[in-house]
C-alpha cells in the first residue's frame, strides 16, 4: 500500500502523544482518589466496576484517530481491472465431422452450450468475436461487448464441408485487428487471445503452420480444444465414416503460439477448460485510492467506541 500525501501521516504522532496524556491524567485522578480519608465511604460512593472497561472506548478513540490519520494520507492499493480493450475470438469447427455423436448429445450442440456459457462468463468489458469455420472461414460476429448477438450467432452455427483450420487462424487475426489501438499508446496491439475449437484435420486451404506463423507474429496465443475422442464417426452418404480427434495438431498450434492446449471429450469438460483463458487476457493491475476505506473503517470505530463508553460507563467519552 503506498498513499498520495504521506506527508500527512506525520499525524499519527498524535497518537502516543494521546497514550502519554491519558496516561498522565489517570495518575492524577489516583492522586485525588487518595486524599479521601474514609476508605469505606469511597467504596459506597463509588461502585467497583472492573478496571480495565474505562480503558476500552479510550482504545477505541485511539483506533479512530489512527484509521482518520491513515484515510487523511489518502491510501491506494494495487487492484485487478478488467481491460476494456481485451478480446477474445472463439473460433469454432462446423465441419461434417462436428456431428459425431462420441460427446453428447454431439460434438457441435455440446460445443454451442459450452461456449454460450463461456461467452456469459467474461467481464462486461471484455470484446468477444464468433468465427466459424470448414471449408472457409468467416466472422460472424466482428469483436463487441453486445453478448446477445454472439449468443444468437452460436446458436444459428451450421455444418459444411471441409476444414480449413489455417484460414481459421487467419481470419481470428482480422477480427482482432478490427479492435482500435488505445489512443494513448497507438502502437500497443489490443490484448487477445483465440480459443480454437476443432475435431477433424485440416484439408483445404492455407496450412497450419502458416496460421501459427502469423498468430505468432501478431503475439496471439492459442488455445485449442481437441473436441471429441479417438472413436468417434458421422453417417456419410448411408457409410459410417470415422472422425478421430487430431489432438496432435492442436496441442502444436497451442505450444507454438504460446497458448494452452485441452482434450474435452464431454460438454462437461469444455466447460472446465474455459476457466483459466479470461483472466490469461483480461485483467491489468492499476492502482487505485481507498481513502473511503479506511475512513469508514474509522467511523465504524469511533460509533464503537461511543456504544462502548455508553453501555460500560454510562456516559460519552
């Protein structure tokens, strides 16, 4: 904790100055207590209260004072703010393969609820973009904090042909640059992350590596979800055709570009890999005044120490 106007704390001096004082004022009080001559008159006069309640509400008081000076000096702390300019772009596979029943009640539905949930995690403030993709790749929602048109855009994802988990890449990239740099530091890039979700192997166009090269140029990494199991397949043309995960291309997309790599083989497990991916991106330490803290602190105080005096002693302090 550091605070704007240190100087100011100069006056918690008060406070052992006010310990010396009421130290000083209880020995005169003993010293005039001593010049009553009947003892057993002093003892009718003045009820036995233990001795420690009248020192309570002067601790109180003392603790207000050292709260108000602290509140004066005008303390800030480090605090975690979400960044307005944070985006993150989920990329999501519609190929054919995406209709493998191995993750119910199938892999592209389990993906949309999942990712629907996902998207009501995140901060207010963060900018969320759609891109799905087979044989091409589109932006379906450009970056925006409106959580209702990503939500309507998930639901409404249809399956096509093909994969083209390069062009994915790329086209994330573009919606990335469509956020506005920070007029304060026009040069700095808009912190983003892609979240790519994926089942089948790449067959049409530009490559894997390709993507990875220019996500790595952007520094945007990339974590990807290997969505489905080893034995999953989908009914093509009256044929069951097999469609395994190619786990081993997203756990390379995710390693080369800095991100994370997860397995999800149930909507259960999507979920659980989402946690970690918002405050990767997300949040920025600034620091930030708690003058009111300390002040009401100090308030709470000082009503403590009224209430105290007044139920142990009868009287204010």
């Amino acid at each position: 904790m550091t605070f704007l106007a240190p100087g100011r704390l100069w006056l918690l001096l008060l406070v052992p100055l006010l310990v010396l004082a009421y130290f000083l004022l209880q020995r005169r009080r003993r010293r005039y207590a001593m010049r009553f001559t009947n003892l057993a008159l002093l003892s009718r006069v003045a009820p036995r209260r233990p001795a420690w309640r009248r020192h309570v509400a002067m601790v109180l008081m003392l603790v207000t004072v050292g709260l108000m000076v602290t509140a004066f000096a005008r303390p800030q702390t480090e605090v975690r703010v979400p960044r307005e300019r944070a985006t993150i772009v989920v990329a999501v596979d519609v190929s054919i393969s995406m209709r493998a029943d191995d993750v119910s009640p199938d892999r592209l539905r389990a993906a949309q609820e999942a990712a629907t949930e996902f998207v009501g995690s995140l901060p207010k403030k963060f900018n969320v973009s759609l891109v799905s993709f087979a044989g091409t790749a589109s932006i379906l929602v450009p970056p925006t904090t409106d959580r209702g048109a990503v939500d309507r855009a998930i639901d409404g994802l249809e399956l096509a042909e093909s994969t083209a988990t390069g062009e994915a890449i790329f086209t994330s990239l573009d919606a990335i640059k469509q956020v506005p740099n920070d007029p304060s530091h026009p040069s700095e890039p808009a912190p983003a992350r892609i979240v790519l979700l994926s089942d089948g192997y790449r067959n049409v166009g530009r490559s894997v590596e390709q993507g990875v090269a220019a996500a790595r140029q952007a520094h945007v990494p990339i974590y990807t979800i290997a969505f489905g199991t080893p034995f999953g397949t989908v009914d093509i043309e009256g044929q069951r055709t097999p469609v395994p995960v190619d786990e081993d291309t997203m756990r390379a997309i995710a390693q080369q570009t800095g991100g994370q790599t997860y397995t999800a083989e149930s909507g259960q497990e999507l979920e659980q890999v989402y946690a970690d991916i918002g405050s990767s991106v997300g949040y920025t330490t600034e620091e930030q005044e708690i003058t009111s803290w300390w002040a009401g602190l100090g308030l709470l105080a000082a009503m403590a120490a009224a209430g105290t005096s007044l139920f142990l002693l009868g009287r204010l302090p």
